[in-house]
C-alpha cells in the first residue's frame, strides 16, 4: 500500500512517511497542510479537479490518512469524503511473491490504535473536518452504509489478499455514479492485477484504465 519509503532505511509501515515531505504547520499555526503530499492518491488527483463540483467521494482503506489528507487539501472541489478503515490488528500479505502462508509484515492491536491516532489527529487539525464522514469498520460493513451511484470517486488500498481484493472490488464499484472515477492502489503487484482484469472482464468493463505509479483508474 506505500509507494515511497525514506533512504536507506527498512519499510516500516508506523514510521512511513512521503520522502521529502513533512505535513507542517499552516502559516496560521491552525492545522497540518498536505498541499502537494506526494502520497499513494497523488497520481488521480488531477482527474479528481477536473471532475467536477461538490464532490462526494471515499478512500477505503485510510491508515495514518496522508492519502486521506492530500484529497482533502488538493481538491477544493471535494463537498465531503468518506473514510473507511477498521483499525484493528491484520497480517498485509502482498509480498515480492504472492504466499498466503507468508505475511509481508503484521500489525498488531498497539500499532493500529498508534494509526489510528496519528490519522484522526490530522483530520481533527486539517481546517476540513467538516468535509470528513469516518467510517471506523470493516470494509464491506461500510459498503453497506452508502448508497449505489451516491460517489463521484473512490479510491480502494484497503486490501491484504486477492480473496480481499475481488470482494473490495464487487462492494465498491456500484457506489460510483456513472462517469464517475474508479481507482485503487498497488495494481502492480500480481494478484491485485490479476483481481482488476478479472473484474473488468466479468463485468464487461471496456472503459479504458490507465495505469501509473501502482494506481489504476478508470472513468465509470
């Protein structure tokens, strides 16, 4: 799910952050300021100004939120964004070769609070909290709660295995309106590619996807 990592030092997910940037104070000393985060959204948020006014869209899968917060204060078009992330212990197994006997790496109950934390902090402090709709439970708990066609966007980096991906796939895609940007992370490792095409192929999707920086998207 992350797609920078500092030099020289192992992928820590806890202590990740964009390589030569540091969500500092606003001028006003009021609030954190994510403009030009080069975060994991960063490759969409181009479609996403152009898209429109009022827009109400969802990032599924938040963790510490520097995704979550570039969307916020990269896109002024944004009307009101849903966040969705359980916050509870997982096993991530999207490894250099796909093994579900394997985990890439484990968070447990400690660490995923510290996530959690260090994400509602920015949101509390962004100067956009009234934009933000969190949605603290499982990923298709949440699909539940929105309605079909109701988002102009989504993002999707919530998943851990392909059995995961399809299911975050089939929950989310019929929230999207039609001309509606799909779009999701880590697209360059095997099995979420595999679960895309397989996706797209299923549902007869001949909308072109356009991939870059491990991020697919396409316009619904």
């Amino acid at each position: 799910m992350i797609d920078l990592y500092e030099e020289n030092v192992h992928y820590n997910p806890l202590v990740y952050k964009p390589r030569h940037f540091n969500p500092s104070w606003n001028m006003d000393g009021k609030g954190y300021n994510f403009t030009d985060c080069p975060s994991d959204v960063k490759s969409i948020i181009h479609s996403i100004n152009f898209l429109g006014e009022d827009l109400v869209g969802a990032e599924i899968g938040v963790a510490k939120g520097h995704s979550f917060m570039t969307l916020l204060h990269n896109c002024p078009n944004i009307k009101t964004l849903h966040g969705v992330d359980h916050y509870q212990p997982y096993e991530d197994y999207f490894n250099d070769v796909y093994d579900e006997s394997r985990p890439a790496y484990t968070i447990d109950e400690k660490q995923a609070t510290y996530s959690k934390i260090v994400c509602y902090n920015f949101i509390k402090f962004s100067g956009m909290e009234e934009k933000v709709k969190f949605h603290e439970m499982e990923s298709d708990k949440a699909a539940e709660e929105i309605e079909d066609g109701s988002l102009d966007f989504i993002f999707v980096d919530a998943y851990l295995t392909y059995e995961q991906t399809k299911k975050d796939l089939d929950v989310w895609y019929p929230k999207v309106r039609e001309g509606g940007i799909f779009a999701g992370h880590d697209y360059r490792c095997d099995v979420v590619e595999q679960a895309v095409d397989s996706f797209r192929k299923k549902n007869n999707i001949t909308n072109k996807m356009s991939v870059f920086d491990e991020t697919f998207i396409w316009y619904k």
